[in-house]
C-alpha cells in the first residue's frame, strides 16, 4: 500500500474479480463477506467489479448490499449491472459514489462480449464533460475473441477509463512478472485459450495502449504510466491467480486504463494482494487514486 490515503481531493477507482462473486457453489458466502471487509476502508469513488455471478437472484440483494458498504456512512454508491445472458451468467458491474458522479445514461451492449459488460457514462461533478466507466472482463477461453472484445472496447474511448480482468499480460517486457514458458505448462486446455503459436496472447493490450509512430495510443494502461512516469515499479506486480500453481508463474492480467487525457491525473496505482484479498478471491484488486483537481481539469471544456 502506497501513502496516498483516501481524503476530498482525490478520487479512487478500484477494479476486482472476485471469483464468482464470492460465493462457494453450496451457497456459503464467507468469501464475499471477507470482500466486503476488503472493499469498506478503501475510499472509493467507483468500483469496477467483474464476475457478479447470479447477482441478480433474490432481487440482487447481493449487489446492493456491496452498494450500501461501499457507501460507508454516506449514500449507497449507484450500481450498474447489465443482465446476465445465456453464455454467462457472470456480467460485470460498475458502483458510482453519488456525491462525485452523475449518471448520464447507461448503454446496452448486445452480444459483443462474452461477459455482459457495464459502461455507464457520469459527470464527474463541477466538470462539464461526460466520463464513460468501464468494467471489463474478456473471455478467458479464446484469444480471436479477446482481441474482437478489446476492439470493442476502443469504441467507449471518447474519454473514459475501463478497468477489468483481460486474461492476458501487458504486450511489453514486466521487470516485475517471470514470463510463462509453456511448455512448462501441462494444463494444454490452459495453452490453447492464452496462446497464439504457443506464444503468450497479448493482443488487447496492444490494441488498447499500442504505440504507433507519431500517435498517441488509445488509452493509457495505467500501471506502466505509474510505473514509468511516477516511479512506482510496484504498479508492475502480477495479479492473478492467487490461487492456482499449475499454470505458470503469477501474471499481469488486471489492468486499469485510462484515455490519455486523463492519465496525467493519476497519483498512483496499487495492487493490493493481502491474505484477506486471497482469502476472497484468485485476483488482487488494482486501485488507481487521481488527483480530483487535475481530473476535473482534464474533463473540462
């Protein structure tokens, strides 16, 4: 954890998958619970979850209770969670503080993604410009349809930031992660759902933050910003899994990723791994903290 504490003048934005939303497949929800536990003390201003598995049952009294921790003592934060569909039944979900944002409007996205996503556009409040929120999780089974899924993505980039599990690594060298060598990897399903020509997939990160001669990329993917421009290496820690060993070393695959408007904003980026973080799911949680002043400078006219 970074020195950068929750307090008026920033605004924090977290992304987590947790696993099937924290629930065992008998129905206990210890994990979610200690997920609560995580998520209460951190100050956000949004949340982008992915895997809100059956977050609708019972009236998605699952998701409003993670709204009404995350707002804490003041309102229930806004939640966005599309409908599940036939191929998943795990959408995405975005949690908005009401104090910092306004919703605009909420847009459908048909059967673009393999997971529903949730991509609300808000105002961040005293800016005039509309912010889109993104909260992204890519298939995990083919990478033809990740790089489909992240070309989608570009579409959302007027000014936005998407933050989400890609299940894939960064397309440039990590100092801080040990690459994959698969044929180390026995799991062969595991090689032909991340691979291209036995070669590690990173093709969305490439679309979204890709370098071209003489063009800005997309978006920023904002833990290389913080690790180059802010001196913070740490940003570069891999996230997932926490859990299995069988599948080569730890990687990079949640990312945050802001359009480069707005990444000068940013103050820092952590990847929190603490034991009641793996308690609750296979993925470290990635929180970014911008600087309220310079965000409302970069959405402004």
């Amino acid at each position: 954890m970074n020195d950068i504490a929750p307090g008026p003048d920033v605004v924090r934005v977290g992304s987590w998958n947790m696993d099937h939303d924290g629930l065992a497949r008998n129905g206990d929800d210890r994990r979610w619970t200690t997920g609560m536990q995580v998520l209460a003390p951190l100050g956000l201003h949004v949340l982008l979850r992915q895997e809100k598995t059956r977050a609708h049952a019972h009236g998605a009294e699952r998701m409003w209770a993670e709204a009404a921790v995350l707002g804490g003592e003041g309102p229930t934060f806004i939640p966005f969670l599309p409908k599940a569909t036939h191929e998943s039944a795990s959408p995405t979900c975005v949690y908005v503080d009401p104090l910092t944002f306004a919703p605009v409007k909420e847009p459908e996205h048909g059967t673009d993604m393999t997971h529903p996503i949730s991509t609300p556009v808000v105002r961040l409040k005293g800016a005039p410009r509309n912010l889109t929120l993104g909260s992204i999780h890519l298939s995990s089974s083919c990478p033809d349809r990740r790089a489909s899924e992240s070309r989608y993505v570009t579409k959302l980039a007027d000014e936005a930031l998407v933050g989400g599990d890609w299940n894939s690594p960064e397309g440039w060298p990590n100092p801080r992660v040990t690459p994959t060598d698969w044929r180390e990897v026995k799991d062969t399903r595991h090689f032909q759902h991340r691979t291209i020509d036995g070669v590690s997939d990173t093709r969305p990160d490439e679309i979204l933050s890709g370098r071209r001669d003489g063009h800005p990329p997309i978006y920023e993917e904002l833990g290389r910003y913080a690790a180059q421009k802010l001196g913070q290496p740490q940003a570069l820690e891999p996230t997932a899994s926490l859990w299995r060993t069988d599948q080569g070393p730890m990687q990079r695959i949640d990312r945050i990723y802001a359009t480069p408007r707005l990444a000068p904003a940013l103050l820092s980026l952590e990847v929190i791994a603490t034991q009641a973080v793996r308690e609750a799911s296979d993925h470290a949680l990635v929180v970014a903290t911008f600087s309220l002043a310079r965000l409302r400078d970069a959405l402004g006219a």
